[in-house]
C-alpha cells in the first residue's frame, strides 16, 4: 500500500494541476504545487473552489457529477504577458457518489499551438485556393484574348491543339493610312490610346456578327468569319463587319479632331488555324485565303473595302457593289475586283 505522504509526493511532482475537492460546499481539501501555481489564493474564500477557478459552474458540476459523469471546461490563466490555455476535469472519486471530487488541470498549451498552426495553414491554403482561381480565370481571359474557346478548351483538356483545316471561311484584313507617320508626328502615347480605343470597339463589332478576331499587329487588323465553328453566312457576316468598321470610323472622325482612315480587304476561301509558339502562344491562321485578303487591302483606297470576283459572286445579292475592273494579283494572277458600298436595302 502506498503511504499518505508518499502519494502526497507524487501528486506534487506532477507537471498537472490536482486538488482534491469536497463537492457539498466546493472547499479545497488538497492541492498540488501546480495547482497552486496556476490559481494562486488571494483573499478571503480561497480555501473555495468556486472562488480559485475561473469559469467553474458549480450547479452544472454537481449535477454532472451526481449522475457520476465528469465535467470539463477550458479556461486560460496567467497575466497578458503569458497566458497558458488550460483544461480542467472532475470526477467523483467513488462510484457511490460520495463527496470527494477530483480536479484535474491539463496545460494543452502544445495543443492549441497545432490547433492554430492548422488553423493558419487552412486559412492559408483557402487563401492561396482563391489566388489560384483568380489567376485561372485571369489566365483563361488572356488566353481567350488570342485564340477561339473551342481551341481553348481542346488545349486545357487534351494540352495541345491539332491544327484544323477550314474548307470555307472568310477573312478581313484592315490597316490605317499614313499611321506611322501620325505615330511620329503627334505624342505616341495618345495615338496608341486612341488606337487601343478603336480596336476595342471593333473588337465588339466583330463578336456582335460571330466573327473571331485573329491578332492585330501594329495598326492592323484580322479577324475571320467560319471557324472555329463553320457557318455558311461567313461571307455576308465578314462583309458586315466591313461595313460597320467603316461606318464606326466615319461617325468617330465626325466628333475629333484626329481622323482615322482605313483600307480594309476580304477574301473567302480555304484556310487553317492553328496555335504556334511554345512558350508564347498564337493562334493564327494561314493559306492562300489569308493572302488573298491581304492582297485585297493593299488595293483599297482610303476607307474603302476591296473583294474579288469569288467572294462577290456569293453576296452579290446581299450588298451593293462597284465594280473596278481587271488587275493583277501579286501570287494570283489576274482578278476582278470589286468596291463594296453597302447593304443591299431588301437585306437592312
């Protein structure tokens, strides 16, 4: 049998609170040194535990522990310097419901370290989640900025494109007249603006028709009707566009001062879009379809808009042409081109 003092040395050397508790009037029988420590007594009713322990329910202990349940609560101890966040548990000592309560105090310091340290790293991650999505979806704007969302999607899904052949689309080349020397000639940083403007505007023309735009490099313009989804109105869509790139022109350069003119081409034909680049993606088209068209622009006059027979003879019906005669065609021998006017008034 172990003696009163030998187990009273034992319950003192412990790291944990204990204190023996008399549960009829809540007085203190025993307490260790570290019970001491962490509810040291101050005044008058210190022999009390309701008085010692903070945060201590005495009408909910006894009635837990008349059922021979334990009760247990959290509480912190210490001054704001250090304070150490502790759990006390009490339990009847004998299974009959006797008087004799044992308290129990746990330092679960370390425990609320990891549960603050989780806690973080859940915070942290959740943040880092957030950024993640946020630069996704600024990553798929960009990337939806130069290719279709069809190629898109086959890239996201399968990480790489197959270039696609188009037996039927129509394309629109568009340049200003003397930009460079406007560049030069006036402050850069606000004819890059103002062209920034443009495009932009343009940019919502051709998605208002279903048209793609393909790039814009410099002061060009390129933007396509029939792929990546085919329709058999490419030609009268491309043609629209033309028509009210011009006609945004005319009414912008009626209310500034800085007039901006265009020579715009279209062609229709066969043509592929692909993605090139590795590092720096572009999605670009290619073929004959595409010279054509430049071909087409480089023959236009001031804010004028230049087709070949082929694609006259399919929207000839739709739209107001004059015609311009026999030229030839760096690449393509001799063409008949045409100047497109306007819609054809059964079609507005």
């Amino acid at each position: 049998m172990v003696s009163e003092q030998s187990l009273k040395h034992i319950l003192q050397s412990l790291n944990d609170g204990v204190a023996l508790v008399d549960s009829s009037n809540w007085s203190i029988a025993f307490e260790n040194a570290k019970f001491f420590q962490w509810f040291p007594p101050e005044g008058e009713g210190d022999e009390l535990l309701t008085v010692r322990v903070p945060g201590f329910d005495p009408e909910r202990a006894a009635k837990r522990l008349s059922a021979g349940r334990p009760y247990k609560f959290e509480i912190e101890v210490g001054d704001t310097a250090r304070v150490t966040p502790l759990v006390i548990e009490m339990k009847p000592l004998h299974e009959d419901g006797g008087a004799c309560v044992l308290v129990q105090c746990d330092d679960i310091s370390k425990q609320k370290e990891k549960e603050y340290m989780l806690e973080s790293y859940s915070k942290m991650s959740e943040r880092n989640a957030r950024e993640l999505e946020k630069e996704k979806d600024r990553v798929e704007k960009l990337l939806l900025n130069i290719m279709p969302r069809s190629v898109y999607e086959e890239m996201k899904d399968y990480g790489t494109t197959t270039p696609q052949r188009y037996d039927s689309a129509s394309v629109l080349m568009l340049d200003f007249v003397d930009f460079t020397e406007m560049a030069i000639a006036n402050d850069p940083g606000s004819i890059v603006s103002e062209l920034n403007d443009i495009f932009s505007a343009f940019d919502r023309i051709v998605e208002l028709f279903g048209c793609e735009r393909i790039k814009t490099m410099g002061d060009a313009y390129l933007a396509v009707s029939g792929l990546p989804e085919p329709t058999p109105d490419h030609a009268y869509n491309i043609a629209k566009v033309a028509l009210r790139l011009k006609r945004y022109l005319d009414r912008r350069n009626q209310a500034h001062t800085e007039q901006w003119e265009c020579r715009i081409g279209i062609n229709s034909g066969p043509l592929i879009g692909s993605i090139v680049g590795i590092q720096k993606y572009v999605y670009d088209i290619f073929g004959p379809g595409v010279n054509l068209a430049a071909r087409m622009e480089a023959f236009s006059e001031s804010m004028e808009i230049t087709l070949c027979e082929e694609t006259y003879e399919v929207i000839k019906d739709d739209f107001i042409f004059s015609e311009r005669g026999e030229f030839e065609v760096k690449g393509f021998g001799k063409k008949r081109l045409y100047t497109l006017e306007g819609e054809h008034p059964k079609r507005r």
